[in-house]
C-alpha cells in the first residue's frame, strides 16, 4: 500500500481525532433516537448527548449553553448572523466588514448590498488585519453590525477583536466574529470578549465535517435574528431541522479535547510552523512570508515564492505533500487569492504562494521532510519559467 502524502493543510480542514470518532459511533448504531421525541428513552438518550455537547462547547468558550446555537458550520453561521441580524433590524441599513474576510462572509454581504443595504468594506494593512480605529471612522448612527475575523484562514494574522468588540459595545452596534480558524487553537474567553455572534466549525478542530455553531450573546437588549431556515422551531426557533446527534456529539468531543490541552498544543504547533518556517527559508532562496510575524494562528505559514507557479509546486508533490495555494473555500474560482490582493501583494507573488497549514498530528519528522521535498520542486519550477535564469541575467 503506498505511503500517504505528508497532511499540511490543516486550515482547510483536520483529520477526525480517533477519540471523537469513538464519541460519535454509538449515535450511527445503536443509539439513533430523535432528540426531540423525548417520549421514550431513545430520544431522552438522544436529547441528553445533545446537551452535553452544547455544555463541552460552551465550556470551551466559557460561556451558556443557552448561546450556542448548532448549525451545519461556519458557513451557515457566518449567513445567519449577518443576513439574519441584518434583516431583523427595524432602523439601520449599515454593515461593516474587512477586505480580508472569509467568502462566508463576503458573500452574503454582497447579497445585502444587492438588496440596498449599505455594505463597507474597509482595506487591511500588509498582514490582512484591521484597527479598530478604522471600524471607529465608519461607526454611525446607521450601523447595524460589524463583523470582523478573528483569525485569517490564508495568511493567518490574528484581528484585535477585542479591541473591535469593546468600541462596537460603546456604540450599541452588534459585533460578530468569525472564528472558524481560532476556537479550539487559541484560547478564547466569551465571558471577557465583548463579541455578541461567534461562528465556529467543527472539522477545523478535529471534529466532523457538516456541523458547527453560532454563538449569539444573551444580552439586553436582545440580539434579534431573523432565521434563515423554517419549519419546526428548533434551536430556540432560530435554526429548524432535525438535528445531527451524531454530528453535534461529536463537535462536543473536540471541543472537550481542546479545552483540555489548548494551551500546550498551540505552544507544540507554533514550534512545528517556525521549524517549518526556518527549514524553508534555509532549502529555498528569494522567498517572503506573508502575515503576521508574532500575532498570528499557531500552525498556519504562508509564503511566496517568485518564479515557482502554487499549482505547479503542488502538482510536482501531489503524491508526497498536501498543502493549498489558497482558501478551500474559493479554489474553484481561477481568481486570485482576494486576500493576497488585499494585503498589496505583488502581482507575481498572487500565483507563486503556498498556504501550509500544522496540525495536531503533525511531527518534526514531516515538517523537516516537508521542507526537503519542496525545495527540488521550486528549483525545477522556477527553471522552467524562466526565473532562475533571470536571476543570474537580470535586466540592466
């Protein structure tokens, strides 16, 4: 059987820890009850998984379970909490994202501009973040919302979301963040954080994929949202359908696993990416990082390398690296990176970078062989487009 590609893309998605599968088994088999038919012991056993896993993910936030809404991931909470605080105002017509945000953000924020709200965009410095001393200059009595990333799921600088959901609180305007690239990597405490929405994703913390949750602040006066999908009431009448026992179980494991170990797994990572981030630079010259240097996600790296085209890197290592050239989430698109243009990435840096994302069950082992194989293939790729040669005539 061949050897599987080293795993380094781990912001596009995790692999399923071991003890979250053998969370979520009972509820594929032998325990399939409706958690809402609480008339017999199926679905009490069903209703109580569900709320027990409500509790692990509130645990890892630190705040009520009676805020945690599940969802089917980020996605859909990202839609929820803008479309849906959006709709659900009576006054207002003012929304406030980043240039650098996620497409599950940018794209229902377009919707809106479609439908006649006010959408600003505001620009992000070289790392892909935000000041709050931006969002204060577009602050006005017509702001409904704004919705800042908390950690950048490219480039992987971390926002001052803090900072963002304090000023946003002064002024009565509701704060959301999208944090599918941080819960579960980094500590966050809800109970400090100002923030009234937070979307998070289950498979970006070893959990499964198809489920998440939106945490939504119960506050005075209470955020409103106007749902996005109807028909039986569930999830406080914010989110119907039958829900995923199985799915949310196992989104309660990983949180469970994080809350335990966050700390010292993010100091482990963020040694694996500097190693990664050193070996590089060492095996291959003439190369720039991108993002933050410090305030950053513990296992996200992201580099440019003049000459070598991404997708032609990957296609030479397809069967011995797995890393990206950009978000999952728009690699359909032929377009380039948005984000990369945002930060004023040079336009030959646009095709010529790599996203590598350090997990869990990463090693030393494949980071230092990660960055040995990556290096023959730059070299051939960039003799092939001519760079290198370039390089030893440059134009006068």
């Amino acid at each position: 059987m061949p050897t599987q590609p080293i795993y380094l893309d781990n912001n596009a998605s995790t692999r399923l820890d071991p003890a979250v599968l053998e969370a979520m088994l009972p509820f594929l088999t032998e325990q399939y009850g409706n958690s809402s038919s609480t008339s017999h012991v199926f679905g009490q056993i069903a209703e109580k998984a569900v709320s027990d896993a409500r509790e692990n993910v509130a645990r890892l936030l630190n705040c009520r379970t009676q805020e945690i809404v599940f969802t089917s991931g980020a996605t859909e909470s990202n839609n929820l909490a803008i479309l849906g605080a959006m709709r659900a105002s009576p006054v207002g017509r003012k929304l406030i994202i980043a240039a650098a945000e996620h497409k599950a953000v940018i794209d229902p924020a377009e919707r809106l501009s479609a439908e006649g709200y006010n959408v600003c965009v505001l620009p992000v410095d070289k790392h892909g973040c935000v000041s709050a001393e931006q969002v204060a200059t577009e602050l006005d009595e017509t702001t409904i919302l704004v919705s800042i990333m908390h950690g950048n799921n490219e480039v992987g600088s971390i926002n001052p979301i803090s900072e963002i959901a304090a000023l946003c609180r002064v002024h009565n305007v509701l704060f959301h963040t999208d944090a599918t690239q941080t819960v579960g990597k980094i500590p966050l405490d809800l109970s400090r954080l100002e923030v009234d929405m937070l979307s998070l994703s289950a498979h970006k913390m070893y959990g499964p994929k198809g489920i998440g949750a939106l945490f939504i602040r119960k506050r005075f006066p209470k955020t409103s949202l106007e749902p996005l999908v109807f028909g039986g009431g569930h999830e406080r009448k914010i989110r119907s359908g039958t829900l995923p026992v199985h799915q949310i179980v196992g989104l309660g494991a990983a949180c469970s696993i994080c809350s335990s170990n966050i700390v010292s797994e993010a100091k482990q990572i963020s040694a694996l990416r500097e190693l990664l981030k050193q070996k590089i630079a060492e095996r291959v010259p003439n190369i720039q990082f991108n993002g933050h240097s410090d305030n950053r996600l513990p296992g996200s790296l992201h580099v440019s390398i003049p000459g070598a085209n991404a997708e032609a890197v990957m296609m030479k290592l397809r069967n011995q690296l797995a890393m990206s050239s950009g978000s999952a989430c728009t690699m359909s698109s032929p377009e380039p990176s948005h984000v990369l243009k945002a930060i004023g990435l040079e336009a030959s840096c646009l095709t010529t970078s790599l996203r590598f994302g350090i997990g869990r069950f990463n090693t030393e082992s494949e980071v230092c062989t990660a960055a040995d194989i990556l290096s023959p293939a730059v070299e051939a790729c960039r003799q092939l487009s001519g760079y290198l040669e370039k390089l030893k005539n440059p134009v006068q």
